[in-house]
C-alpha cells in the first residue's frame, strides 16, 4: 500500500474496533476514491478487516491500473460470469468470521449488494459506519486542500463567466451552458452536483436546477456552481442583479452576506458547530428574520459537496479542526415575495485565519 492508503487504512482499522466490527465493506464511490487514493474507479468494493490486510474488488481490467494507484491487493472479478455484489459476498464468508459484524456506509449500500450479503453469509449484522467515513474524511491533507482549491478556481473561472453572460431574454440553461464551459476548458472534472441557474420566482425552492426558464429583467438571478479536481469538490454561489430589483430583495442579499462573514469569523479550530450557528442566527433574528431562516448553514466540503461531517446548524455538536474544508452560508431568508437571494462559498480552515477558497467578489 501507498502511504496515503496506510495511514486511512489503519485509522478506519481503530474505529472498527471502537465500534466492535470485524471489518468494514466500502462499497459507495466517493469512499474508494478516499481509501483506495483513486478517482478511477466504479463498480468496486474494499474489504477492510479490523486486523489484517485489506483487499479491493474490482473488474478485471481495471485491476492492474487500481494495483499501481492504490498499493492494495486486487481482487478482479470477470463479467458478465461474475459480479461485484456476489464476489464481495463470497470474500466476506471467507473471512471465516462467525456471524460477522460488518460496517457499511448506510447512505449508499444498493439492494443487489445487500441481497446477496444476506444470503451468503450466515448471522451477518450490518453495521453503520457512514459518520465515522465522513469523520475521517472531514481533515484533509495538504494534498486534498491543493485538489479542493484547485476546483475553486474553476468554480471562479465558471461564476464570472456566468455573470457575464447574464441578461435579459436569455434561459437559465444558457448560463449554465457558459459557466461549465469555461470551468471545464480551466481544467473541471465537472459538478459532483446539479447546478443550478434560478429566476426569482424559483429561488425558495429547496433542490431546484437550471431548467429551460427565460431570465427577465428587473429580478435576482441565483448561480451556485460547483467543479472537481482528482476527484474533490468546490462549490459557489452568488446573486446577481439585473435592472433595478427591490429595496427588501436587496436588503435580504446584504444580510446574508454580513451573515456569512459571521459564521466565517466564527468557523475556527474548537469551536463547535452549533455555537457557529446561534452566532449567524443572531443576526438573522436581530433583523427580524428568525422565522424565515433554516437550522443548517453549512456542511463539510470534500469529494462531495456536502459531506455529513462537520454539519454547521443548530443544536449540532461537531467540533471543528483546522485543516477541515466547510461551505457557509447554504440558506436563502424565505420571506413571501422578496426571499431567494443566496451566498456560498468554500472555506479552509487554519489556525492562523481562515482562507475563503472561492476567492471572488
């Protein structure tokens, strides 16, 4: 094994054995990217013994490719006579474990690797490990901060792209067209989510995306982008004004802004995440907003874009490190009418003062 996949190895070695598990199934993307140091990989699994040496699934083709990058034991399997599901069924009844406690991460098991679990390995219990992966994920390495920042100056490349290509007439689509253009001619792997272009009226929407709606004149835009880099995100957004919009709509943008340098002020190592929420949260509710408001403002930032470790809202006890990556302010101020207008951006943690990675105005 490489150095980078010892050292993750061995930590998700100790956690195993906190959690009284035999061993750990990696089986979702975005962990094997982390485990086995490798972007390069779909339709794998890694076997992860609370003692003893790890190994990876994968097909066949790929196995020399994921040996140089990873260092790990590779297992291939050759389809369509074999599959991944019932290979790493087959390898966990050979660990020779009597009714084995098996940790997996509860956000990404699909039924065909949990069926075939279940049928060939007697007393099996399933264990969840989803918040001790994204724990240990949460502190990147130097190298992880280089690939996240280097997304972030995609992500730059791709919102002043946008905002120049705004105007009136023009669909939400064909700034989204701009924008991925210019971040993927900068180097962006692409978005590890939907991006997302809004027009006033859909701006309170919780999950929408850049659709086939015309921009007119006088409104907000909305235009939260995101690009990777080796596999890690970035993510950014801003509002953007066309014509003359009204006075709350405006006053709503510059609260959240004052908001987010808040909560920016307030991200440092030791402190804890709910105590950065009540001190943004103030300013909201001083400007009689408390209700119109939600209770997350921000997630960890890594190879998702919103990673479930640290989690920055209320009540929320996650303790922030230096050298962790989290994104502020994530809500827009749902007031009827007037709501929508939204701020993000990517930001490093240091002891020295923190860097806000998506550096634009």
């Amino acid at each position: 094994m490489n150095e980078i996949v010892v050292k993750r190895i061995a930590a998700l070695q100790q956690e195993l054995k906190v959690h009284e598990l035999d061993a750990a199934v990696i089986m979702d993307r975005e962990n094997l990217i982390y485990f086995a140091n490798s972007e390069d990989i779909e339709g794998g699994a890694l076997i992860v013994p609370a003692q003893g040496e790890p190994k990876l699934i994968c097909l066949w083709l790929d196995a020399r490719h994921m040996r140089d990058q990873s260092g790990l034991e590779v297992v291939p399997y050759f389809f369509p006579n074999e599959n991944v599901s019932q290979k790493t069924a087959d390898m966990v009844l050979n660990l020779g474990i009597p009714n084995p406690r098996i940790g997996f991460t509860r956000y990404f098991i699909n039924l065909k690797d949990f069926q075939c679990l279940r049928d060939t390995v007697p007393g099996i219990y399933f264990g969840d490990i989803a918040e001790v992966c994204y724990r240990l994920r949460s502190i990147k390495s130097e190298q992880e901060i280089e690939y996240i920042s280097k997304a972030a100056e995609f992500v730059a490349v791709g919102m002043k792209a946008a905002v120049e290509s705004l105007r009136p007439g023009i669909k939400e689509t064909d700034i989204l067209a701009e924008a991925e253009y210019a971040m993927r001619k900068a180097g962006s792997e692409g978005a590890t989510f939907r991006i997302q272009v809004l027009r006033h009226d859909r701006q309170q929407l919780m999950h929408p995306y850049a659709g086939n709606y015309v921009i007119e004149n006088n409104q907000p835009v909305v235009i939260h982008l995101g690009a990777s880099y080796k596999g890690y995100a970035a993510k950014m957004c801003r509002t953007a004004f066309l014509g003359e919009v009204a006075r709350e709509i405006n006053d709503i943008y510059k609260l959240l802004i004052k908001a987010q340098n808040v909560g920016i002020e307030a991200l440092k190592p030791g402190a804890v995440s709910g105590e950065i929420f009540d001190r943004v949260f103030k300013v909201i509710h001083d400007h009689g907003y408390a209700k119109m408001f939600m209770d997350v403002i921000g997630y960890g930032v890594g190879i998702r874009q919103s990673e479930f470790y640290p989690v920055i809202g209320k009540g929320i006890d996650h303790v922030i490190q230096e050298n962790m990556v989290v994104d502020l302010l994530l809500p827009t101020i749902y007031a009827p009418k007037f709501g929508g207008p939204r701020i993000t951006d990517t930001v490093l943690v240091r002891g020295t003062g923190n860097v806000v990675l998506t550096n634009l105005p």
